[in-house]
C-alpha cells in the first residue's frame, strides 16, 4: 500500500542509500502542513532537512557508530492531500502501520506535530497497544481542544493519552501551557519534565527519571518536537519558546534513554523558511542520525 501514497524526493537523507544488507530503519518524509496556528511552513522541513542532512559527518562519537554502515532506506515523502486532515491521518496511518508491521523502525521527517498521531495509530495498529510515548516538547499539547477542533498540533499529547493512557506518557522540555493543561496534567498524573527541571537538575538526573518511567515499557515511540530547543539553537520552528534546552542537553537525555525498544522516531515542526543559516535543519538532521546511531548500538549489542 505504501507504494501509492509516497512519493520519491530530490534528495536522499544524509545523501546515501544503504547498501548494507534488509533495511533497519526507514525514513519517510511526512509534510503535513494544516492546522499550524502561528507560523506555516512545515510542508518543506523534509526537503530542507533532508538537504542538510547531506553535509553532516557520519561517524557517530557518541554511540561510536558508522551511519553508513546502518541499513537506512530512505522512502520519500507521505503524499499528502493538504485540506483533508482526517484522510491525511488515515493516510499516515496506513503507511506507518505497514512499514512498522514489516519490522521497520520508522524515522518520520516533519511536518506538524498532528503527523505524530497517525503515526501512534499506525504503531498501535501494527503492534498493539503496548507502547510508550516519550516526547521532547515546549508545549505539552494537551489541550482537550482548540479553536473548536480535537485534532490540531495543540491537542495532539490529548489524543496520545487517549489512545495509550497516562502511565504511558512522558513529556520533556515542556516550559509553555495553558492553566487547564497544567490541571489536566496533574489531575491525570501525567508525567512530565520541565526544560527548568532539566537545567535545574541536570539532565542525569531527568534522565534517570525518565529511565524509570520507562522501565515497564517493551516498545517505546519517541517523537522530537524542535521547539523544545532554545529558540537560540533552533529559530525555525512553528511555534518558538523561550527558555529551552541546548541540542547537547537533549542529546545527553537521549543517549542515557534510547534503547532498541524505540520502534519509531520523528522530528516535527521545523518551518524552515523562518530562518537563512539552516541551523534548524541541520540540528534536526544530527539528531535523527545521532538517535539512529543510538538505537543501532543497542540492537546490536544484544546480538
Ligand atoms: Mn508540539
């Protein structure tokens, strides 16, 4: 099925195709672009980050791992029919379900942060419900609703709970929310990490935190809003928040974190237009290749 709705990109990330034997991973471009209430743009992130990606190094010092030495495919982008969300969703959906049922771990080029929701449904419909979500966020994007609509980037982690309840979810990084969301979050005991906790605490600490809560989790989704960096680190994003964490927090975080239980990543909300240094792209593009080197050094650790 996901031959019909991808379609094939100018540029490869990191530039290459993997040689290396069955691919691991598959990155997948998803360009949503619908409901972004500040700043639009998101459409072109997979290009852009996709064209960044082409200058950066390879070898991992953090996991000491050779990208190139990983089976990545990379697919293309998600076709997507702009002005018809729920079709888009059930597009993601479909797309993800199959390539996570074929044993993938999808890595998901964003676009806004509503992709992530059909790609959990598509985890969720490959793998059961088993899953945890952990997500780098400013926002904590738990509102019931917003602007009279239930499926937006401002209620995409309301959605997650409802789809995998709440001793599944962890937000970290989050420095920006409405009193009800604040409420809401206590009063469902969902976990969550301010980008103060992080700096406040330093992130062995949150890290060893988040590594608890994970602790009863076989499969773990993982999706990376950029606006959980400083603005100062990543201005190109929908919706900037000040008092954010450094690339090398998060990094850090990850690295004390990621294991082989996480079946997918995606990088959402970069809107690339807003800036002219591609500082954005770029860290997002290091990111997927740091987190990729990441899992890999766990999958094969084991074996
Ligand atoms: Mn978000």
């Amino acid at each position: 099925m996901k031959e019909l709705y991808i379609v094939k990109t100018p540029y490869v990330f990191n530039g290459i195709d993997s040689k290396v034997g069955k691919p691991l991973f598959a990155v997948v471009g998803v360009p949503l672009d619908s409901t972004s209430s500040f700043r639009p743009g998101c459409r072109f992130a997979p290009l852009h980050i996709r064209l960044a990606s082409q200058s950066l190094e390879l070898f991992s010092l953090r996991s000491l791992v050779n990208i190139e030495d990983v089976p990545i495919v990379d697919l293309g982008d998600v076709v997507i029919p702009h002005g018809d969300l729920l079709r888009t969703l059930s597009i993601i959906e479909n797309v993800f379900s199959e390539l996570i049922g074929n044993g993938l771990r999808t890595i998901a080029i964003g676009g806004e942060h509503t992709s992530t929701l059909g790609i959990m449904k598509g985890v969720v419909k490959a793998l059961g419900s088993d899953v945890c979500y952990l997500c780098f966020d400013s926002h904590s994007d738990f509102r019931y609703e917003y602007l009279g609509s239930k499926i937006n980037h401002a209620c995409v982690n309301r959605r997650m709970y409802e789809l995998l309840g709440s001793g599944k979810i962890n937000l970290v990084g989050i420095r920006a929310m409405s009193y009800e969301e604040y409420r809401d979050l206590k009063s469902l005991s969902i976990k969550y990490f301010t980008s103060t906790h992080i700096k406040n605490l330093g992130f062995r600490e949150v890290s060893r935190n988040i590594v608890k809560s994970l602790e009863g989790c076989s499969k773990v989704y993982l999706s990376i809003d950029l606006d959980v960096l400083d603005p100062a680190y990543a201005p190109a994003v929908t919706t900037p928040e000040p008092e954010g964490i450094t690339p090398t927090e998060l990094l850090n975080i990850l690295q004390m974190v990621v294991d082989k239980r996480v079946v997918g990543l995606d990088v959402v909300e970069v809107a690339p237009h807003y800036e002219h240094s591609m500082i954005s792209s770029a860290v997002a593009a290091k990111i997927i290749n740091e987190v990729i080197g990441m899992i890999y050094v766990s999958t094969t650790a084991s074996t």
